[in-house]
C-alpha cells in the first residue's frame, strides 16, 4: 500500500486554527490504522506490517519509529536514503515559512492566524500546486521545501519534541530497522549544477550567499566563514572551482550533508535501542539518475529533456559504440532494481542474462524476508549482523532499560567506525563511508544536530524581539 504526501499541503505549519503540520504523517497514521482494521480481509497479517520509503519516505519512516501515534501500527521499517535527523527533513521556522506562503497566495493581508487560516482554506488548488514548482530548482529559498516540524504538545500532536531528543530519551518503537544509502547519493544535486552553466556560475561567485541557505546554517551567525570551511576542506581551498574536475569532491560534500551526517547521527542514536541494520548500496546498474541528468540540457521542459537525454545515450551507446561514463551509484538507483519502473530497459530486454536481473533478485528478496523475519539473511554467504553487535564490546543484547540512558548519553562519535553491510556484486562488512569526514561535521554543530550552547542573556528587562519579518522575507 502506497501513501504520498504534498508539500505545503502535507506540511504547512501556520502553529493555529487546525493548521499545525505533519498532516501528511498524520494521513500515513490512518492509512497505518486502516491497515490493522482491514489487512485480513486481503489475507494479511495485522501483527506483521513493515512500512518502507525511500528518500522523503525513508524520512518518513523514521518519523513513525519516533511518534507515539504510530505506535503499535508496525512491525518493521525501511529507510532507504532518509531519515529525521537529514537536513532537508525538518523545519526550524514553521511560522515564518507559513507566512511567506501565505504572502504568496495573497492572504498576508492581516497578521490575525484565523483571517489567515480561512484565506488558505479557500485558495485556488492549482495556484498552491504552482507556488511549490521552486522546491525544485537547485537555488531555492530556504522555506521553499516543506518538512515535517515540531509541534505544540496536545493531543493531535503527531511530534513535539525533536526528533534526537526522543531517540536519546528511548522513547521510539523498537522494532527491526533496516537503514541506508547509496554509495554516491549526491549525484542527484551535483549533476543537475554541473550541467547547468547557469547555476555552476552562480554558486561560484556566490558561495557564502547560497552555501548558507541551501545547506541549513543561515542563522549562524559566522556562516560566511562556515561557508568557505566547508569549500576548503572538500575542494582544497576557497576559491577551488565547482567543475568537472571537482564531480567527485561536490559529490562526497553533498553526499555527506544531505545523506551521510544523519544517517551517522541517527545510527549512534539508535545503536544498542533495538536491531538496526546499516547498509551502503553500491551496485551501479544499467540505470541511473546520474547518467540522465548529465544528458540533459536544463534548457528544455524536464520532460522532453529526459526523452533527449535517453535518445542521446542511445545514439552513444549503440551506434558510435561508445562506452558508457561511470559516475557512482546516486540516490534513487536502487529503484528500478525494486520496482517495476519503466525506464528499467536493461531487465526487460536481456532477462535473466542481466546482471541488473540478479541484482534485482537480490534486493527483492532479501527486503520480502527482512520484513518476514525481522532479521535480513546473508548475502553471497556473508552475515548482516545488527548494529549492536557490530559496534559494542559487550553483550550481544539489547540493552536494559536501566542501562539504556547511560549508554546512550555518550553520543560522541566512536574511535571505532560504525560497520555496515556493503551491497554490491560482492558483499562485504565495510566501514562506514563518513566516519573519517564526521569529526568535521560534528565541531560545525550545524542543524539539525546542533548541540545548543549556554543561553542568551537579556542585558534589559525586555529581550527585543527580532524575529518580525519584513516585507522582502516574504516574498
């Protein structure tokens, strides 16, 4: 069963009049419940539902093993290339984006929330679809994509604390957790900058303007120093060039702040709670995002540049014999190998001669037993143990309860490397592809994982408030 949200209508988070986020997990939670009352009819088990997603349902799923609301709703979970603690899976200002969407559908005419509320009620369908199409561009603005946020505790609340806060209080749904990401997920932001002139240029003269915004630290207050950090120390120095030359080092930067940081957050939050199993997908088949993104153009609507990206691969491929570029395994393509998705040519024309066909076979079934059994068997003969006894030298065990807080308030990150399961034409137990680039992440202290620092003192009476935004922040 497939459940899909939208965006502001998923999303927004106005904190008044029934307007308080989450409503796409909230639908997910009824969809769940529906499940449980109904799955028999269909000859299924109530007692042994697995929910999985991927990218922003990946998040979504972890999102489910923290809410109260969900518990009791599943029995297994899937998290392919997402989870809460990524950048893109949350939202620091709620109301502020709620105002500027708002603005842009022309309600922003009152500050009072309920003349606001019924203004969106009552908006047009296709004029919201059409305010989210900037989501898509590379260079948006910050509250252009809607995520999940916290919300005001009550008894509708879906979440209401943050998401690292209900980990390390171990108040989440132990259940099995299979969690990973492909080797080369960035290729999915870099190739789309690298082809596009336009934005490669802009993000080159204008580093410290986008970097902030686009990677979540705008509010630091040195950000423009965060900015140039980051630019030296995956490009060899600030004013290093965003270009072919550097695909790999942009890559392995957007790889480790959009998809790596909070995977390797959450697993040392998670480690030790209950089975969790860790895996980086590094099988490069026939298909990929990478492969199309580079054929396109960025000048011509997405869809017809899709068409002229497959048609000159083609035309590479098969009449000038040329071989195909590598570029890594990005995020998203494990999902033909999963799905019967169209553009998965490679399985349909070869068959069973495929390598993509044992891949495929592999994933499929060692996912259908994962959800069975709650334990993912072995691959090519090699064991997937869980995370806890992969990474602690004691018991085997879940922890006890009355061990279970001391454990996990040591979250600095260990001498040792977390393992995971490396799925590939050969599989193999493998350190964990950020461990050497987290202590640089982890002194940033940049959100969604900031540690806060001591609090601010007011020097009067009365803090100002600088929080009201101005006419241009809505727009």
């Amino acid at each position: 069963m497939s459940v899909g949200i939208m965006n502001a209508l998923g999303f927004l988070n106005l904190g008044a009049e029934g307007i308080n986020g989450n409503m796409g997990l909230k639908d997910q939670v009824e969809a769940l419940k529906w499940i449980q009352r109904n799955i028999r009819n269909f000859g299924g088990n109530p007692n042994l539902v697995t929910i999985m997603g991927e990218s922003a349902g990946a998040a979504c799923v972890h999102y489910h093993l923290l809410s109260p609301k969900s518990r009791g709703l599943f029995h297994r979970a899937i998290s392919q290339s997402g989870n809460a603690l990524v950048t893109w899976a949350s939202q620091d200002n709620p109301e502020e984006q709620a105002f500027r969407f708002a603005a842009q559908m022309n309600c922003m005419k009152s500050s009072n929330k309920t003349k606001i509320a019924k203004c969106l009620r009552n908006a047009d369908a296709d004029k919201i679809a059409k305010s989210q199409r900037s989501a898509s561009d590379i260079l948006h603005h910050k509250h252009a994509l809607y995520s999940p946020t916290i919300e005001k505790e009550g008894e509708d609340a879906f979440i209401s604390a943050l998401p690292q806060d209900i980990i390390k209080a171990g108040n989440i749904t132990k259940v099995p957790w299979l969690v990973g990401v492909n080797s080369e997920e960035g290729l999915i932001y870099s190739a789309p900058i690298l082809r596009n002139e336009t934005i490669r240029s802009e993000l080159n003269k204008n580093w410290t303007l986008w970097a902030p915004s686009l990677f979540r630290f705008d509010d630091e207050p040195n950000k423009d120093e965060i900015a140039e950090q980051i630019r030296t120390y995956y490009l060899g120095n600030a004013s290093a060039e965003i270009s072919m030359a550097t695909l790999h080092n942009i890559t392995t930067f957007l790889s480790d702040r959009s998809f790596f940081e909070g995977l390797h957050n959450s697993l040392l939050l998670h480690r030790g709670q209950h089975p969790v199993y860790p895996y980086v997908y590094a099988y490069e088949g026939k298909f990929s995002f990478a492969k199309v993104l580079f054929g396109m153009t960025f000048a011509l609507p997405a869809a017809a540049d899709v068409v002229v990206s497959r048609s000159w691969k083609w035309f590479l491929s098969n009449v000038l014999g040329r071989p195909e570029t590598s570029y890594g395994v990005s995020h998203g393509d494990e999902l033909p190998l999963i799905f019967n998705l169209p553009f998965q040519t490679e399985l349909k024309e070869k068959g069973k001669t495929s390598g993509d066909y044992e891949m495929s076979k592999t994933l499929v079934s060692t996912w259908a037993a994962f959800a069975k059994d709650g334990i993912p068997p072995a691959i090519d003969g090699v064991e997937w143990p869980p995370l806890m006894n992969m990474n602690t030298n004691s018991n085997d065990v879940l922890l006890e309860e009355t061990t279970l807080g001391t454990v996990i308030e040591d979250l600095t990150p260990s001498s040792d490397p977390i393992k995971f399961f490396k799925i590939n034409r050969t599989c193999e137990i493998v350190d964990e592809p950020f461990h050497t680039r987290a202590d640089f992440w982890s002194e940033l202290n940049l959100l969604p994982y900031k540690v806060p620092g001591p609090e601010k003192q007011c020097e009067s009476e009365v803090c100002e408030d600088n929080d009201l935004l101005s006419e241009n922040e809505l727009l």
